[in-house]
C-alpha cells in the first residue's frame, strides 16, 4: 500500500498534468500517457535511478533537476512538469516512485479516452478482455509468467486484442503484463477496470450468476446497489453454471453471496459437524 507521502506526491502530480492537459486533445494526451509509461519502464529496469530520485538527502529541487537533466527535450513539456513535481515529493521506498510513475502513466491513458468519450467502451473491453484470460488457464499462465520476455506476451495481447478492442484497451493491458502496481496480471486488469469505472464516477460490481440476466433484472440490480452505495455502479457480469443458481455480487471488499451453490456447502459444514 503506499504511504500517504507518496499518494501525496502523486496527487501534486497528477494535478499539474491535469492543468497542463486541460485543452489538449486526446492524441496530445495519449503521446504524453506513452511517454510517462516510457519513464516508468526506465525506473523499472534502473534501480539506482529509483533510489537517486527518491534520495532523502537530496532536496525536492536537487531531484527534480535530476529528471531534467534525463528528460529535458525527449519527452513533452508537460510530462517534464508533471514529474519534476512528483520527484519533488518524498517516497518511502524507491519502488513507490516507480508505482506512482506508472499510475500517472494510465490515468493519462483515461484521460485520452475520456477526451474521446471512449471511456465505457474502454472499460468493457478490458473487463471482457480478463475474462478471456481468466477462462483459458493456459492463456492467463503464458500472460502472467515474469520469465517470459515481455516482448513476447505484449505481442500476443496486441494479437489476441487487434482489430477488436481499441488501442487504449492494448495499451492498459500492457501495463497490466507489467505487473501494474506490484500486482500480477489479473489483479492488475482488475484494478484498471476499477480505475476505469472510478474516472466515470462508478463503482464496479462483480456479479456471477447461474444463467444470463435479462436487461431488466441488470438495470433493477444495478439501481439496487447505487442506492446502497450512493453512487452509479457498473455491472461486470460473468455467468458460471456450477453456482447453480442465485446470485453473487462484489463491490470492493462486500460480498453478497446468495448462490445456491454456497447454500449446498454451507449444509455440508453444518452436517460434517
């Protein structure tokens, strides 16, 4: 979990993007995302860089005119703004910077969809997108295996992802092969898609169900749990026979569990006793 100088950090950076960003285009946007992303690939494979620029020793100005001196005239102005203010905060640990670096990296690249009102789309795509991974074990343990070059598995997302989902889609699970956060792959599309949902000021409720929801059970459920959590929620609905029937929903860390399947189990325990 970071710490709260480090969400500090990174919340002056993410403000300073944001005003530096606020007439751009999308296209402007999603080059400045890559190029944030591009610097957290260098911190990623640099540890000495993570540790220099998070040096306590060293003032936030000392820091910042170190990113300077690496950056000035290879990536945009407002990316050379954006993290000579997040160098300028204090970090806890080096890899903080590195998971603050690659946050900023794709919140821009919701941002470039947001300009584009592409964003519920985006969200779609890499929900649908986890679930392919997570119904092929085959798949979900190529993805996920560090030792694979990552060359490889980036090019086997773009083929698997080419001409059916849109290119912001690939670029989020790009970020997710990386291990986004310091978690593994699935957890990081997780956490995306709930990054995604949260930029549209919704919640994300993880449904299972016996068989398919018609739209208005989807829209009275919906209804439901936005009134419970005072906000609109977004439905991720997977359908899994072997819970029998009833319904499971998942909103953070409640769960809702009212499958027939863990009815079945919880008879089991009580007779076993």
């Amino acid at each position: 979990m970071a710490s709260s100088v480090s969400r500090q950090a990174t919340a002056e950076a993410s403000a300073k993007f944001a005003a530096g960003t606020a007439t751009a285009t999308s296209a402007q946007v999603a080059t400045a995302a890559d190029e944030i992303l591009s610097v957290a690939g260098l911190l990623r494979a640099q540890p000495r860089l993570r540790r220099a620029l998070t040096d306590p020793s060293r003032s936030g100005a000392d820091r910042a005119a170190l990113v300077r001196s690496l950056l000035s005239g290879k990536v945009a102005q407002v990316v050379l703004d954006t993290l000579e203010t997040l160098v300028a905060g204090r970090f806890s640990r080096p890899a903080e910077l590195l998971d603050s670096t690659e946050r900023l990296g794709a919140d821009a690249v919701l941002e470039a969809a947001d300009k584009d009102g592409k964003l519920a789309e985006l969200e779609d795509e890499l929900f649908r997108f986890g679930q392919i991974v997570s119904g092929n074990s085959q798949l979900a343990v190529t993805l996920s295996d560090p030792g694979a070059p990552i060359e490889r598995r980036v090019k086997l997302v773009a083929d698997l992802l080419k001409g059916k989902a849109q290119p912001a889609t690939a670029r989020l699970a790009e970020i997710a092969l990386e291990g986004f956060g310091g978690r593994g792959f699935e957890a990081s599309l997780t956490r995306l898609v709930e990054l995604t949902a949260a930029k549209r000021d919704r919640e994300v409720a993880y449904v299972t169900v016996a068989k398919p929801l018609t739209d208005a059970d989807e829209q009275a459920l919906a209804a439901k749990l936005s009134e419970i959590y005072g906000r609109a929620v977004s439905l991720k609905v997977d359908v899994d026979p072997a819970i029998i029937g009833g319904v499971s929903v998942q909103v953070g860390s409640d769960l809702y569990d009212g499958t027939i399947l863990r009815r079945l189990n919880a008879a089991r325990q009580a007779f076993a006793k």
